[in-house]
C-alpha cells in the first residue's frame, strides 16, 4: 500500500515556500485580476473570469478586460483557454499578440455574456488562426 506524503493527509504544507513548482495547480480565486502582457511587456489587460465548459469540463476561455479608464470604455475580450501562458516569476499571464491584434478582435457585450454564442464562435474564428 502507497503511504500518503503527510502534507496531504494534514493539509499542512511541510515541503517548503514552492510546494507547487513546477507550477501545477491554481485556483481560479487566485487568476481573477492578474494582469496580461504580451512578449513586448505591454500591458493586455487583466483577466476578468474564467469561463468554463460545463458539457465537457474544462476551461474554454478567459474574459479580458482592455483599456478604458475606471471602468468607463473598456472592452471585454473572449480569449481562447491555450492562448494564455503562466508567468509564474510575475504571477501574470503572457499573451503573445500584438496590443494591435486585440483591439481588431471581436469584443463580447460584458452586460450580455455569456449568453450568446456568436460572440465565442466569432472569437475563436479570429484566433483559429493561432492553434495552427
């Protein structure tokens, strides 16, 4: 029979400050308001929720919200789940697009989702283009 590491039986960390490294689980708490950059260190963004595909249990997508000034004229964006990567070292995410390439894409009406489906199919239509 396996024995258990304690940490998980008490649920005490005993295995040091990077219990998690490499970076294995977060919880989605801890992702809402990290902010987004892209490989230039441009500010994208920050994540606003996490949509979940609840027929087939994953992540489908992040909502990210760009510009605007206290919330007044800021844009909300459908970002496919893949799209965004982990940074750890600056607990962000990296969004490898251009500030330009965001502001073309379709947006979702913040006061409306995620009740239509055009808007997610139009989103992944316009970053089909980056899973190839």
């Amino acid at each position: 029979m396996n024995k258990l590491p304690e940490d998980n039986l008490t649920g005490v960390n005993k295995s040091g400050l990077h219990a998690n490294t490499p970076l294995r689980y977060l919880a989605a708490s801890s992702i809402i308001g990290d902010k987004v950059f892209n490989d230039n260190n441009e500010h994208m963004g920050e994540i606003k929720d996490i949509m979940l595909d609840i027929t087939g249990g994953t992540i489908d997508y992040y909502v990210i919200e760009f510009g605007g000034f206290l919330g007044i004229g800021a844009k909300y964006f459908a970002i496919p789940f893949g799209l965004l990567k982990v940074d750890p070292a600056r607990k962000a995410f990296l969004f490898n697009q251009s500030r330009e390439m965001l502001e073309k894409a379709p947006g979702i009406d913040i006061h409306h989702w995620p009740d239509t489906n055009k808007e997610m199919e139009a989103s992944y239509t316009y970053w089909s283009f980056l899973g190839d």
